[in-house]
C-alpha cells in the first residue's frame, strides 16, 4: 500500500512523557488520500476513532475520545472518510461498505508501522462502519459503536422530504439544501440505494462472539432514536449495551460520561461505575 506522510507536529508532557500529535496521509483502494491525527503516546497499542455522517475527525466526540485515550497513556488514530473533512475524494451519502473499505486501508498502514489495533470506535455513521469492517474482517477484538443507527431506511424523509422515492426517481438525484437554501450534496439513487441496501441485521449477526462490542447511545439522541440501541444488543452475540441519560446525539453535554464509559469499556475494569444502564429501551419496531 503506497502512503505520504509526515507534516504537523505538537507536542505536550503528560505524566513526564512526550505525546505527538502527528497528521498522516494514507491512501485507499481508490488511490484517494485519507487524513488523519495521530495521537502517539510511544505504545505500540493503537485505537482507531471514525467520525459519523457529514463529519470530520475534527469534531466532538472524536476529538474528546482520543484525548482521553491520550491521557491513559494509549496512542489513538481518528481520520476522515473519503470526501469529508481534509481527505480526498467526493462527498457521498451512501458509502457505508466504501467506508468500512476505508477503515481497512488505515489499520493495513497502521499495522505496517507495527502498531496493534486495539479497538475501532465510530460515532453515529461510523458506528454502523465500524460493525459492518468487524462483520466482514473479524480481525479486531473490541468494537464501539456510538449513537449507530439500526434501522438505515429510517431517517432519510427528514433529510430528502416526504416524496423522495418519487423524485429520486424521475430526476435520478435530489440535492440537499440548508435551511438558507445553499446546497449542501446531492443523493444521486445509486447512493440511496446504497445505504438501503446494506443490511445491519446481516452484519450483526456476523460479528463474531470473540468479539467484544459496545453501543453507547444518549437518551435524549433526536436523530437516531434510542430504541434503536436496543437492537443491537439482540443480535449481536458478545454485546454490552450503555444508555446515558439526558444525552443527545453527539453527547454534547455529556463528554466526559462518554469518553470514560468507552475507556472503561477497553479497559474491561468491572469495578469502574460506567453509567451503563442493562435496561434495553422498549417499543421495537
């Protein structure tokens, strides 16, 4: 796999050792270069942090993820997707499976610089990658999932409107505008389809039981319903579930109950109180 790296650096004491934040360059199977940051702590034991739907590695809950894990001493990677953020490429509204392709290009380089991966952790969108990379490769042993979305053919009527089948139809795509009316992307139906046609059901029941995942979602999450959490936990062979209290879609308020109950999660600490509630949410569909 061909690479181009190197750039920025920061550096900061933490406990008397010297912590790098570095930007690198990784190119996927579409020869499109990927950016991220890396957060080297000097151990080799590495986790990687994927960002949700029209997002970056820049935004919260990333960023609050990797600082935490950088506190704990454990070197963490968060990237942006193809077509989001500093990376290469065009913006798509599907792409979950070209997504999860993507994860696979970042642990490759990771693990050619000798660096194990840990755990994968995706927020929103991400979490659905990180699911479907784990459903496909089995290669990683901890999987996070926050604030992933279980039923995907829901959620669309808000973004695109009520006829969107219809017109999607007849023009073979609908652009997306703000509330002021500047375009933001366009759905073309092949992307539609693309995100109507990748099954979470089939992923899920595929992740192996060797491997340990958690779903973190907020009570409060007005974009993907918290109900939908609980799915996840029926299909998923060696799952946890987590429900935070209050917390919105991209805990906002709520960072730090986050951050901690992920670590606590790839720490395995029974002792550790991480605000999980075993109560899974009713009224499924």
């Amino acid at each position: 796999m061909s690479e181009a790296r190197r750039s920025q650096f920061s550096h900061e004491r933490i406990d008397n050792s010297e912590i790098q934040h570095r930007r690198v360059e990784i190119e996927n199977i579409h020869g499109e270069k990927l950016v991220g940051v890396l957060h080297d702590t000097g151990s080799t034991e590495t986790v990687v942090i994927c960002h949700g739907f029209q997002s970056s590695k820049d935004r919260i809950p990333m960023v609050t993820i990797a600082n935490v894990f950088e506190r704990a001493m454990i070197t963490s990677f968060r990237f942006d997707f193809a077509g989001n953020g500093e990376s290469q490429g065009s913006f798509q509204y599907g792409n979950y499976r070209r997504e999860a392709e993507d994860l696979r290009s970042v642990l490759q380089h990771l693990r050619g610089e000798n660096r194990e991966i840990s755990a994968i952790i995706g927020h929103s969108k991400g979490g659905n990658v990180v699911l479907l990379y784990a459903a496909k490769y089995k290669d990683v042993q901890t999987v996070v999932n926050i604030s992933g979305r279980f039923f995907l053919e829901r959620g669309i009527q808000g973004r695109l409107g009520k006829d969107f089948t219809k017109r999607i139809t007849e023009n073979g795509f609908i652009d997306v505008r703000n509330r002021k009316g500047k375009f933001e992307y366009r759905v073309t139906e092949e992307s539609l389809m693309d995100r109507l046609t990748t099954n979470t059901h089939e992923a899920c029941l595929s992740i192996h039981e060797n491997c340990r995942v958690l779903t973190v979602h907020g009570t409060n999450d007005r974009i993907v319903s918290a109900e939908e959490a609980s799915e996840f936990a029926i299909y998923i062979k060696n799952h946890k579930l987590c429900l935070i209290e209050g917390a919105d879609h991209e805990f906002t308020s709520h960072q730090h109950q986050l951050a901690s109950t992920v670590l606590s999660f790839f720490r395995v600490d029974p002792k550790r109180d991480d605000g999980c509630s075993a109560v899974p949410i009713k009224s499924r569909m």
